[in-house]
C-alpha cells in the first residue's frame, strides 16, 4: 500500500484536479504543439513537479533537427529544475533524506533499477532499463516525460537531488546534464588539483569544466577553441592559458597535458588530444557522442607513454550531487548566469528553439509559470 502526499492510499490521482500543460513534440514535419495534459496517477516512489526553468540541451537540438531518432510523440527537454507538489510512497534524495512536496530539486537524465549488472557496476546511467526524459514516447501513464512541459513526472528509480532555494534557477536547470557531464568525466579520469588540464571546446562543457577545474585547486588550464569569443569567455571561467587548435602543441608543451577533456566532438579535436597527452596522461573523450569521421593511431607510442583514454557519457546520481554542490560553492555564478538567455514563455517554444539554433548563448531558458 502507497501513500501520496495528501495521505491518501494506493496509486491515486496527484491532488487537485488540475492539469499540466506541455511543448509535445511530434516530429519534424509536425513540430511542436502545445497541449494539455492529466496530471498522473502516481505509482509508488514516483513524484510529481511543477517545473521552474528548463535549458534547451544541444540533444534537444539534434532531434529538432532531425539527426537524432527519438521515439515520437515525446516531450523534450531534460535541463531541468522544480519544486515537488506530489509524492507517492518513499521518495528519497541523494543522500537517504526523504523529500517531500515544496522540495526543490533536480534530477538524474534517466532512472537506474539498481538492480542490473551495469547498476552493480557502477554504470548506473547504462542501466539495461533505463528510461531518459526527454528522449522516450509519451504513453498512458507517463505522458509528462520531459522537462518542457509545466510538470514533469518523476518514476521510481530516478536520482533526485535537493537544490538549495538560493541558486538561480538559470544556474540550477543545466546541473543535471551539462554540469553532471562533466563532473563524471573528471571522476572518471581521476582529475586532481595537482594535474594540468587542458579543456578542448569551450561551449557549455567546455566552460563548465574550465571552472571545475580551477574550483578543485588545478594551476593551470588550457582551453581550445577556434572561436575568439569562447577562448574569451573561457578567460572568464578561469583558464590560464587559451589558444587556436593550431597552438595547442606547443601551449600543451609549455604547460603540460595531464588531464584532457575533449568535449567538441570533432574528429581532428580529438587526433589532437592523443597527439598532446602528457606520459602518463588521461584522456576522456565526452564530445563524440555522434557518429563522425574515424581517425586512426599508431599504438605502441600510448603503449609507452601510459596513456588511458576514457569515453565518458552521461553521469551517475553521485556525479550530479558533487555538480550541484559545486555550482552553489563556485565563485563563477555570475559567468554561468549570463551563459543562459533571458526565459522565454511555454508558449513561445518555437521562438526558444530559433534563438538556440542561433549559438548566441550557450543555453536558451524556458519558464514554464
């Protein structure tokens, strides 16, 4: 027997019947379409919350585009921040604390059963039953399944993290995707303050890794961008050292290349990082996340240098705590904030998509109230 928060049992319509209002995405030739949509019948350790801010991700991008198949109709969006107003049974945070509605939180990019191999191996967000918000079809019982919506429906099994009222929400909303990225390919490379990092790609995670970086006590940082503007906004984040891909032989030469994000995706960007490593260096590849050019090495030259090189994709419920921790302690609030546009409304989701497509900031923010 379950129990939701107004103390009634057994899976029951979240209280008040009202309902939410969601940006459905049909497809490309259909688009967007703005609908109603029944507030759920909670199931135990499911909850319901009423969305803040949401950022439009570059994946949400991809599948507007049509470069990315996605189960259709869907509800998009995963760059998310809310406040609970429903629960049903059990619903717990990070750190064993239950949550309760008028909790504000965030929350991992899919579910994890704990359960599977992958879960027991500590590759939760591989979970062989994952389900991802803002990447699955609506159907009966989870129909508010993506963040750009006025409510999301949280199921058992996704990671929730409190986040303290004293964030903006601008700040709070990328923490479970872009923050949380980065976060586990640094854990995932071992990166300590004591390592010369160099970051290539200087958009959302490439900054957010800069200021990581800096925020654990590394000296010195190298950021690589063929953009002027984003080696400058780099600057701004705390990288010691900036420069063109033509310069990063010899930056990486000067200073070092012990730990290296690759977080552009292009195939040259990423022959350049095994071209610089450092002996004994690592390397975590995070921007391919699509398919693109092979490139090719001759092996026993890593072989002796030591080299590991690590894909790293996603994050796990631990990553998104530490990313979440780190964006209230960071004194580079004031950068992340103006990364992200001024909110446009729900209903002006069309206009939201067309201003991320633009590049102009690295986020586009959407209010949902």
């Amino acid at each position: 027997m379950t129990t939701i928060a107004n103390g009634v049992h057994g899976p029951r319509r979240t209280p008040r019947a009202e309902e939410a209002r969601a940006a459905v995405w049909s497809g490309v030739d259909a688009g967007f379409s703005l609908q109603a949509q029944p507030f759920p019948m909670l199931r135990d350790g499911e909850a319901l919350v009423s969305v803040e801010l949401a950022t439009i991700c570059g994946s949400d991008l991809h599948t507007i585009n049509g470069d990315r198949p996605t189960p259709l109709p869907t509800v998009l969006g995963h760059e998310t921040v809310g406040t609970i107003v429903a629960t049903c049974g059990d619903v717990n945070g990070h750190d064993g604390q239950r949550l309760c509605p008028g909790d504000r939180i965030t929350w991992t990019i899919g579910t994890a059963c704990g359960h599977c191999r992958r879960c027991r191996r500590g590759l939760s967000q591989k979970c062989l039953q994952v389900r991802k918000y803002g990447h699955e079809a609506i159907d009966d019982h989870w129909q508010l399944n993506g963040g750009l919506a006025t409510h999301c429906h949280l199921l058992a099994g996704t990671g929730l993290v409190k986040v303290p009222e004293t964030l903006p929400s601008a700040i709070a909303a990328p923490a479970n995707c872009a923050t949380a990225t980065v976060v586990c390919a640094a854990r995932r490379i071992g990166l300590t303050s004591d390592d010369a990092v160099v970051v290539v790609g200087c958009g959302m995670l490439g900054l957010t890794a800069v200021a990581y970086a800096r925020d654990l006590g590394v000296q010195n940082v190298i950021a690589c961008d063929i953009d002027a503007n984003r080696r400058r906004a780099a600057e701004e984040f705390g990288a010691t050292v900036v420069c063109e891909p033509s310069e990063l032989a010899s930056a990486a030469e000067e200073y070092g290349a012990d730990a290296v994000f690759e977080l552009s995706g292009n195939s040259a960007a990423v022959q350049s990082t095994l071209d610089i490593v450092d002996m004994g260096g690592r390397i975590a590849l995070v921007g391919s996340v699509s398919p693109a050019p092979e490139i090719s090495f001759e092996p026993s030259g890593y072989v002796k240098n030591l080299t590991t090189l690590v894909g790293s994709h996603n994050y796990r419920l631990d990553d998104l705590a530490e990313a979440v921790d780190f964006l209230t302690r960071t004194d580079k609030q004031q950068q992340f904030v103006a990364l992200i546009s001024e909110p446009y409304a729900l209903s002006d989701i069309e206009a939201a998509v067309a201003a991320a497509r633009t590049g102009v900031n690295p986020r586009v923010a959407v209010h949902m109230h």
